[in-house]
C-alpha cells in the first residue's frame, strides 16, 4: 500500500497535467492547420529557407540555355538580348548614366534595380539592360523621361495614381495657393481639416480620425489602438498581405527580427475562422483588399518570376462572402476588424472597397491617392476605438504622434481631393467602372490567344498581373521589351500594372497594341522557346539542383 499510494499521486498528476496541457496543445494544432501551407504562410520557415539560399549566376555558356534549349536557340536568345541592349543604350543615355550614379549612394535604387529579375540572371541585366528612373514630365496617361521618350504609364506610382497625373497635379496646385497665406507652420490646424474630417467620416461610415505621415504609419497606430482597447496581444495578418514594411506585419523574409505576436493565417479558410472564434488574444484582423486577385500570395514581382506558375483570379462573390463571414465572427469574438485600403483607396468605388464589397470595417486605414498625390495616411474607426486614454486611469494612454501629421499643404491638397471626389458630375468616373475594365481584359487576353502568345492577363479592377501559359525560366525578359515598345512600368515588372481611371478607349487600345507587339518580339526571339517537356515542376527541380550544387560545391 505504501509502495502504491506514491505511484498513483505521481499517474493522478501525470493525467492532471496532461489534461491541462491538451487544450493548449489542440489550440496550437488548430493554429499550424490555419496557417497557408506555402511559405507565404509559414513566416519563421521563409527566414530559414531564404537564409539557405546561395547565390549563383550563370555564365556565358549558361545564360541563355539554363532550360536546356538547342545551341541554336541559346544564339538566337543572345542575340536578341543585345539588340535590345543596343536599343536601350541609343535611346536612354542620360537617364541610364544618372540611375547609375544615383544607385551607388541611394540605397533604396541599389535595392530595386538588384531585385528586377532573378537573382541568378541580374548581373548581366544591369550591365546591359539598365533602365532610366528619372522621368521629368507627366502629360494625360503617359509619361516623358529625362531623354525625352515618352511612355504609356502603367506603373500608377504604386497605386497613387487613380484619377490621372494631370489630376493630382491641379490637386497640388490649388493646395499651395491655398496652404500659402499658412505655409508650414505645423501643430496648429488650417482651417480646412474641418471639412476633410466631415467628408472622411461620412465615406468611411466611422466616428473619428486621425492623421500620419504614411500608410504604414496609419497601419500602426490603428493595431496599436486594438490591441489597447482590447487588452489583447495578437494581430492576424492573411498570408501574402502588405500592410507596410514594419515589424509586426511582416513577420517572415525582409525583417531581420521575428514578429512573435502575430498570426499568419490562411485568408477564404474555414480553419482560419475557426481559430478566430475559438483564441482568446487575437486583438484584431487586417485586411488588405487587393489580395483577392491572389489570395495567400505575396504582391507578385518579376524578381520571383523563375517559371510560369504565376497566379490570379479576382472572384468578386466568393471574396465578398469571405469577408461577410470575417465581419461576423469578429462581431462575435470582440475583434476589430481592420480593412487596410492604403493600396486600392477609392480605386474600386467613391466609398472605397468597404462601398465595393458591401461591408463595414471597425477602422478604416488610407493613404496615398487621399492628398492629391502628398504623402499622407489616415485612419477613420469606431469612437470607442480611436479614443488614446482612459478616463478612470490618466497615465494609461495609447500614444501617437508625428510631426508632419495635418501638414497645411497636405490638408489642403486632401480637401482638393475630396471636394472633386465628392463632385455629381466627377463620380461618374465609376459608371460601369468593373465593366469596363474586365472588357479591356478580356479583350488583350483575346489578342494574345489569336497571336498564339503564352501571355495572359488576370485583374482586380484596374490593377492587372501578367500571367504566362507556357513553361518557361525567361518569362521575366517581358519588362523589358515592354520598355523598349513604350510602357512604363515600375520596378515589379509584369508582376502589376496600375491604370489610371482616365484612360480612353483610345489609349487602351494603344497600350493593347504595344504588348502584343513586344510579346511577338520575344517569341520571334526564342526566349519561350519549348521542346513539349519542360514543366515548371521540372524547372523548379532544376533550380533545386542548381542551388545544392551550388551549396555543396558540386
């Protein structure tokens, strides 16, 4: 008896702590199951694997026949290449030698001119293919460099861009004449963010609001104000999202620090769902509505584009089903429901993608297009979410400030805008606006099947990616014989193209026109050259192979 009395407390305890340990143990399992099983997803594993990665180039021998194309293809693809260099170096002179001598003291362009193309390919592009980043004037839908060429401007100055540069630029006109009595005396308010605030109360359908410097910085303050009000930790971010470069909404490659207090999460899940009504710390849910052009896939970027499995498929229905469904268990749970439309802004409707998708966020964050082309971000919410202290306890607050927040000549350049936005006549931009430019798809989707082209084109609206039919390692070349016919496009490539909303019949048929005849180039080439096996299931193999050999010395 004596020897079984200690022997049955220590299986009691046993069973008592496995007990305890089972709900949090299934809670974690909910968790993983919840997760994207892309590395998108899993954000310590795509540290871990992007720290693996070695870097290699190929060679001479290599460069144009990585694929395993035939010496013939290989010299038409070389030759190809470097007429094309040619091109670039009679028609880009100045804007070339300036880009060059910026990257070497501009960190931000070193960056975007190293990561246009796969890493393995890079060297020789910058040598030959360089681009010019300095434009010196805007005019209707184009564009002029500093050596006078002009181009059809796709890139949308990363979403900014909705109504036309000529647009902004009277937006910014009208706000120094008005900011100028004023000038840049900060801390005060011009008078004008009065009517700023009654209009972005009544198009956000939110009590409050409160002013920064950036989108990212509107991101920020609106987590920092869930978690205060809701006294809990963890924010939920979808696998693939861009909320803005800082910390905790990019937990996996780019952050050289592991966010451990968010959730990566697969976005249209029922697990997902599951996890936000079963948690207890999950103060708050963002949303990014541009991902449902590709859900749980990272913004796409000619820098990835090492095959042709590049997706897209906007299904305006199921995304707003989804959302509906966030609304309500959130509405369940005491989660706040954050829409961050930084990027789409009033892209998709006047009352922005909440008018769009039928469904009302607890915070609203905006920026870029909102001040007439001026930095700016904003976050509109609930009252009871944008107070910043506590009544019963005067040191408990929720601090955020900024030196630039309501800047005059911000303020006035937002009340421009939005007095047009609010205009009868001006709002019929949106008449038929998803039509239309699901018209303008189909329509060049068309034009490349009867040109027998492996190009496709998927879109959200006015914001399109370029997809490709055909297996292939040279997809990424596209950019640039896309330059040489005229189409500006932004450091991504064909990963997004951003047209403004005053693009005529006329100029998409122009546009239209120039892709076909730059994909026509690169065919006539050999770049998608294809011998009936390659499969991106084999290059991606390939690619495997290339970096053990690479890592092992091989």
């Amino acid at each position: 008896m004596e020897t079984t009395l200690p022997i049955l407390s220590m299986s009691v305890a046993a069973a008592a702590s496995a007990a305890a340990a089972f709900p949090k143990l299934k809670a974690r399992i909910e968790l993983s199951r919840a997760k994207h099983r892309s590395l998108s997803g899993h954000s310590k594993m795509s540290r871990r694997v992007a720290r693996l990665i070695p870097f290699y180039e190929f060679g001479n021998d290599d460069y144009f026949s990585c694929d395993g194309a035939p010496v013939n293809i290989a010299a038409q693809r070389k030759e190809g290449f470097f007429r094309l260099a040619g091109l670039y170096a009679e028609r880009y002179p100045r804007g070339r030698a300036m880009t060059k001598e910026a990257a070497e003291r501009i960190s931000d362009l070193n960056f975007t001119e190293s990561y246009r193309v796969p890493f393995q390919f890079s060297r020789l592009v910058r040598e030959h293919l360089g681009t010019s980043t300095f434009m010196e004037s805007s005019r209707g839908v184009t564009v002029t460099d500093i050596d006078g060429n002009s181009f059809y401007d796709l890139t949308g100055s990363y979403g900014v861009n909705i109504f036309g540069n000529d647009f902004y630029k009277e937006c910014i006109e009208g706000a120094e004449k008005r900011a100028h009595a004023l000038g840049p005396v900060l801390g005060p308010y011009h008078p004008v963010i009065l009517d700023n605030v009654q209009r972005l109360c009544r198009i956000s359908g939110l009590d409050e609001v409160s002013f920064h410097m950036s989108g990212t910085e509107a991101v920020m303050q609106a987590v920092r104000l869930a978690r205060y009000h809701t006294k809990r930790t963890h924010l939920v971010r979808f696998a693939g999202a861009y909320h803005g470069w800082w910390g905790d909404v990019q937990p996996g490659v780019g952050n050289p620090i592991p966010a451990h207090e968010t959730y990566t999460l697969a976005e249209m899940s029922e697990r997902t769902l599951h996890v936000l009504r079963t948690r207890k710390d999950i103060a708050c849910v963002l949303v990014n509505p541009l991902q449902g052009l590709h859900p749980n896939a990272n913004a796409p970027g000619d820098s990835s584009l090492v095959d042709s499995s590049r997706g897209g498929n906007f299904d305006r229905a199921a995304y707003t089903e989804w959302l509906k469904k966030l609304r309500e268990v959130c509405d369940q749970r005491g989660i706040v429901l954050i829409f961050d439309e930084v990027f789409v802004g009033f892209r998709l409707a006047a009352g922005g993608a909440q008018e769009y998708f039928g469904v009302r966020a607890d915070m609203v964050t905006y920026g870029k297009s909102l001040a007439g082309g001026l930095p700016v971000g904003v976050v509109c919410g609930r009252r009871e979410l944008m107070r910043r202290f506590r009544d019963d306890r005067p040191a408990d607050i929720c601090f955020a400030r900024g030196t630039f927040n309501s800047h005059p000549y911000v303020m006035t350049a937002m009340d421009e805008f939005l007095s047009r936005l609010a205009s009868p006549n001006f709002r019929a931009v949106y008449d038929a606006l998803e039509a239309t430019w699901n018209g303008r798809v189909q329509t060049l989707n068309h034009m490349m099947s009867d040109a027998d082209l492996p190009v496709r084109f998927a879109n959200f609206s006015s914001i399109w990616t370029v997809k490709y039919t055909t297996p292939s390692r040279y997809n990424w070349m596209l950019q640039y014989y896309l330059r040489a016919e005229g189409l500006a496009l932004s450091w991504v490539g064909t990963g997004r193209l951003i047209f403004s909303l005053n693009y005529t019949d006329a100029d998409f048929t122009e546009v239209a026109e120039r892709f076909v005849r730059a994909a026509q180039k690169m065919k006539a080439d050999g770049f998608w050259w294809h011998d009936g096996t390659l499969t991106n299931k084999s290059i991606k193999r390939q690619i495997l192979k290339e970096m053990l050999a690479k890592r092992f010395g091989r």
